[in-house]
C-alpha cells in the first residue's frame, strides 16, 4: 500500500510538468500580453516592466547565455545548465518547483500567485466541499431510492430532480435562489465580504447551487448502479439466508453499487472546491474561481499557469483518493495494486 | 415440530407465471411432488422446463413482478409457505429451508469476506454471538473440506478457486442445519473431476446430517448417484415421478427416453450412436391443448395434439404424463430401425454411384 501511495505521488510530477508545459505554449500563442491597454502604451514603460517581469527573456532555452558564459570562460556545467534554462518558461519550473508561483501581473507585482491562492483558495474550499457533502448526501439517498423504488413515483421524483440539476444551467437555478430567498423569505442571499470568514451561513445558498449538478450526476449513477447490482446472483444470495431487506440494502448492495459513484467523486471534489466563476459572481463570493477566469482575460500569465497547475494538482490528488478508497471498497482491486 | 405422518415438503398444483411484453408464460404449470425427510429427490429437465422457478418458488424467491405463485400450495411441515408474510418466509430461508446456487463465482458477494458471509446468517437463525458464528463457520468449512479454515474465513471469494466457491455455499447453506437444502444445478458451472468432488462431498454430509435434498440438473448421469426418486420436468410441467431405479429400468414417458439415449454409456460398444431428441425446446408462450412433447414424439398419435396428457400411475410409485404405454424397449427398436432404414438408404444411394462408376 505505502509502495503504491508512493509510486503513485511520483507519477503526478510528470503530469504536471506536461500540463504545465501545454498551458505556456498556448498562453503564449495568445495574442497580447499583460500590459496591454486601450490606449496605446509608452514602449519605454512596457520594455521596464518587461524586464521587472523577466518576460524579456527566450520563451523557452536560453542560448545566447550560454554561449555569453562560455565565452566569459565559465566551464561549471552547473551554471551553463542554469543560464540555458534563463528562459521564461525555465525560470518559471525552477522557481515553481521553489514554491514560488511568481507575481500576479494584476497586482502590479506586490501579491505572489501562492499568496493569492492562500488567500481565497480556503473560502472556495469550504464553498466546494459543502457543495460535495450536499451533492452525495442528498443524490446518494436519492438514487437509492430512484432503484429500490424502480417505476414508482419516488424513481420519478428523483428523475425529475436529476433532470434539472443537469440540464438547468447554474446562473439561473442561482438567480431563481436569490430571487426566492429574498422575496418568498425575506432574506439577503448576498453577504458582505467579511461574510465568509470561517464557517458561515452564507455559504448555504451558493453551495447548493454548486452541488446541484454533481448532485444530479451520482442520482443517476447511483440509481443505475443500484439497479445493476440488485440482479446479482449474490443479492439472490444474501435473500436465500433469510436476510432483510436493510441487511441487503446496506450491507450487500451499497458496498458493491458505490464503486462508479466514487469513479466520479474524485475529479468532480477537484472540480468544486476551485470555485466557479458564475456562482462565485452572482453570489458575490470572494473565491479563486474568479481569479482563474479572469486571468486569462487579462493575460495574467503567472496567475494562469498558477491556477492551470494547482487545479492539475487537485485532480491528480482527488484520482489518487479515488483509487485508494477503491482498495476499501473492492478486495479484488487491492490484492492487484 | 415434526409431524411424522406428513412429508416434509408437499408441493400441490403449483403455478407459477411470469408476464412479459409477448403475454404471460407459465413457468410452472400444476407441479405436485414430495420430499419426504431425509429422503433426496432429483428435479430433471432442460433449460427452461421450470425446475429452477420450482425451486425458487419454494424459497418465495420468484422475483415479483414480473413473475407470480399464481395457484397450488407449498406445505412445508404442514404449513403453506404460499400464505407466509415476507417476515415469516425470512425465518425460513436460510435456517430451515437453504439453497445452493448454480454459479459459485457469482453467488458469493465479492466485497465481504467469507466469514461474514457464513456468521450473518448463524448470528441471524441461530443467535449466536460472533465469536461462536464465527467457531462454526470454521467447522463448517473443515466439514466440507477446506484447509486451514480459520485462516481461510478472513479471505475474500475471488481468492476461491471454482470448486472452494461451492465448498463454501454449501457449508453456508449447511450452517443452519436446514430441513431441506435445494441445490440448484451445484456442478453445473464446474469441470468435471470437481464436480465429481462436490457430488461426493453432498452424498456424505446427506448421510452425516440427515437432510432432505431437492437436487436440480439437466444431467441424469448426476441423477443416478445422488437421488432417491426422480421428477421429470418439461415446459413446466411434471411428466414422469418415479424412483431413481425405476426411471432407468423402466421409463414410460418418451421424453425421459429421449433424455436416456442421448447420455453416452461406458457399458454400450465402440461407435453405438446416440439417439437424440429431435426439434426444438418448447415455446413457452404457446397455450395449445396439446401434448407439449408431441412436436418432438416418435410416437405421436392423432389424439397428442388435442390433449394435455395427465400424469397418471403406469405402475405402484411411478407416474407418467403420456396417454400411450410406451416402453424404452419400442423407443430403441424403433431408434435402430431407423437407423437401419437410413444405413440402408445410404448404401443403396452409394450402390447406384459405385455401379455408375463401373460402367463408365
């Protein structure tokens, strides 16, 4: 188990490192860059910030370095090495790899990608796990239901409420909440900023909203699962030892039928706990969904290779999750891995 | 409990339906049997000729819907299982009355271990704690036959050759010292030096336990080594009831004949043909009044296609449902005259060609 953890973390690092490397060349193939405005902008000022941001360096090797240090005399292949990768995307790895993201553009300089990160990542965490929590808590029971109760008016109910999860987009099952809340309620869906400090109430409206199609997708997953597994020999089984229905159900049925819902919790947490630009506008949440979307508007190059990268992360980490509560949930899966 | 007079199961007129798309299909059409205790009766038939459905409408397993017990009783003890609530069926199953399945790879749950699959129904029928559910279960696999059993109750089936699999439903079914255990086709899915095994293993723990059997195959070679009496099955219905000795002897239904004939024999020579069964199985959905052998009968006569023939006694203790009393003797001649008949035409057509060939 320890081998595989392992062998498995290892493997995220040269998946990064592609994801990384795909995501400069396309965000240098974009036109414009960081400093650009409407008007036009004094060569001067972009040449100093340019430099202030190392982006006036190769894109990707640095030869002319390393024939400048090789003409100086410099024979250390340590430091050659170093001057052919004093290149933008070179500096970038070596500095990542240090921890350092490098500076937001939009910032001017004065707040780091990491400090940005750990700044509003924790609100979209709280944000997106309380979206996960709702989405299994209620689309679990509710696919369950959907099978045991197959053909009857709960399977319906649950169809219903799966088909709009999926289907209905986001910024309107949003605005219909703020709408409902406020007038039906009276309350204020919108907090202030200083709202979602810590854990508070103002995270439950946008959290359902969130949650809604995840919540959506494991119904369905789970009703088909479910439905699956009844016609098991096995279920056949566990009823010819007499057991009742709940033995069956809870012990029996749900170990087997939690296997493709957890398939797809993995990616979907990565997906929820990095915020989402729509919510996060409509409900006013400070969050890093924001900052992703509107970096590569705005030719943020830091902060896109920054939130490109952490998201990579979060998936390879939910996966790696994934596969180790597969090894829980299916003996057969552990004794390969 | 017992009641000595009664037998221990007595099925009655059981009808058991399914509703499909293309109309309903009666599984199980009038089956009547018993099983006396201690006493192992042999259910034959094909693939679809309703001894499964039979066997699981015993358990009140049939899945519902979109099948139903249409009709008949299930005295079990005295008592019609038909009438039992779903809670009183649940203290039946597994404790008095257990089931071997066909398929041992996928009977078993393949996320718990076999441990806990042995002590939930101990813990439930027989009250027992975990720790003495889990001291049986590990005597109930050295029972049947399984190594290191204490050892073996933390694994997991698919660490479980074919064989073990069925070692391990039958000592689940054993657990609760049932009153009858229905084993449904149990060597079908296995190669045969293992089925041979498992066989062997069964005859042994029916002496040991004393416990009536209702044993399921298509095979009547199997028939012949394990059962006490015989209940020919045939598009749901019974059409021959007999001691084991007797179907063999004497069989007088055509259809068991057929089933007879076509089992290769040790005791027969070198390059005897088998006489199959010829057509097709039965349609299901076909509701005429009619033999429902008669399409695939060497012996029909006119009267076959207008009547449901009863099953009717054709000597003490042996019923069959043909209106004819045919014997195997009639069955075999008239196999070998055929056959005759057809070497015949063979030669004869090869004579013509041999002749053409001389004069030209």
């Amino acid at each position: 188990m320890i081998g595989f953890l392992i062998r498995r973390i290892l493997a995220v690092i040269p998946v990064l490192f592609v994801v990384a490397f795909i995501t400069f060349f396309l965000m240098k193939q974009a036109k414009g860059g960081p400093f650009d405005q409407e008007k036009e902008v004094n060569p001067a000022t972009v040449k100093t910030l340019n430099a202030r941001f190392g982006l006036d360096k190769p894109t990707w090797i640095n030869t002319t370095a390393v024939s400048r240090a090789s003409d100086q005399g410099v024979a250390n292949p340590l430091t050659l090495t170093r001057a052919f990768l004093d290149s933008q995307f070179g500096n970038y790895i070596i500095n990542a790899v240090q921890g350092d993201l490098g500076p937001t553009y939009s910032s001017k300089g004065t707040e780091n990608v990491q400090d940005v990160i750990k700044r509003k990542f924790p609100i979209s965490l709280r944000l997106g796990l309380l979206a996960a929590a709702l989405a299994v808590l209620v689309g679990l029971p509710l696919g369950i239901l959907g099978a045991l109760k197959q053909n009857t008016i709960f399977d319906y109910i649950s169809l219903i409420v799966a088909t709009i999860g999926t289907s209905v987009p986001t910024f309107v099952t949003g605005l219909l909440l703020t709408l409902f809340l406020s007038r039906v309620f009276g309350v204020k869906p919108i907090k202030p900023i200083d709202a979602w400090d810590g854990y508070s109430t103002a995270y439950i409206a946008p959290a359902c909203i969130l949650g809604l199609n995840t919540m959506a997708y494991i119904t369905r997953l789970t009703r088909s699962s479910m439905l699956e597994v009844k016609r098991q020999d096995y279920i056949r089984t566990a009823r010819a030892k007499g057991m009742g229905d709940r033995v069956v159900i809870t012990r029996h049925m749900l170990r087997n039928s939690m296997i493709p819902v957890v398939t797809i919790l993995g990616p979907a947490v990565a997906g929820l706990v990095t915020g989402s630009f729509i919510i996060e506008n409509i409900f006013r949440v400070p969050g890093i969904g924001d900052e992703f979307v509107g970096s590569i508007g705005s030719r943020d190059y830091s902060m896109i290779m920054g939130a490109t990268l952490f998201f990579a992360l979060l998936v390879a980490l939910g996966n790696l999750t994934v596969d180790v509560v597969y090894g829980f949930l299916d003996p057969r899966i552990r004794s390969k891995s | 409990m017992a009641k000595e007079n009664t037998p221990l199961l007595d099925v009655r007129n059981l009808q058991v339906q399914f509703k499909t798309q293309d109309g309903i299909i009666n599984a199980v059409n009038n089956v009547s049997f018993t099983v006396n205790r201690g006493e192992t009766l042999g259910i034959v038939g094909e693939s679809g000729s309703g001894k499964s459905v039979t066997s699981l409408a015993i358990m009140r397993l049939i899945p519902a819907p979109p099948g139903k017990i249409a009709g008949g009783q299930i005295l079990f003890d005295g008592e019609d299982l038909v009438d039992y609530s779903e809670a009183e069926m649940r203290k039946i199953r597994g404790n008095r009355i257990s089931m071997i399945f066909q398929d041992p790879m996928t009977s078993l749950n393949p996320v718990l271990r076999i441990g806990r699959q042995m002590t939930e129904s101990l813990q439930l029928h027989m009250n027992m704690n975990a720790k003495q559910a889990r001291d049986r279960a590990a005597e109930l696999l050295a029972m049947v036959g399984i190594p290191a059993p204490d050892k073996r109750l933390d694994d997991y089936p698919h660490q479980f050759s074919g064989g073990m699999r069925q070692r391990v439903m039958i000592a689940m079914g054993l657990s609760c010292n049932p009153e009858l255990l229905i084993a449904d086709e149990p060597t079908t899915a296995l190669d045969v030096t293992i089925q041979a095994q498992i066989l062997e293993l069964l005859n042994r723990l029916k002496d040991e336990t004393g416990t009536a059997i209702i044993f399921i195959t298509h095979d009547l070679g199997v028939v012949a080594g394990m059962t006490d009496r015989v209940m020919v099955m045939y598009a749901g219905r019974a059409v021959e009831q007999t001691s084991t000795q007797q179907l063999y002897d004497n069989p007088r239904m055509p259809y068991t004949m057929g089933l007879l004939d076509s089992i290769p024999r040790l005791d027969e020579g070198k390059g005897e043909r088998l006489t199959p069964i010829r057509g097709l199985p039965p349609d299901m959905l076909e509701k005429a009044e009619r033999c429902p052998f008669a399409p695939r009968c060497d012996f029909v006569q006119e009267v076959c296609w207008t009547t449901i023939p009863p099953l009717r006694s054709v000597e003490p203790n042996h019923q069959a449902a043909c209106l004819f009393d045919i014997t195997h003797e009639q069955r075999q001649s008239a196999a070998s005259k055929k056959a005759a008949e057809e070497a015949a035409a063979l030669e004869s057509a090869l004579e013509s060609v041999i002749a053409e060939e001389h004069s030209a």
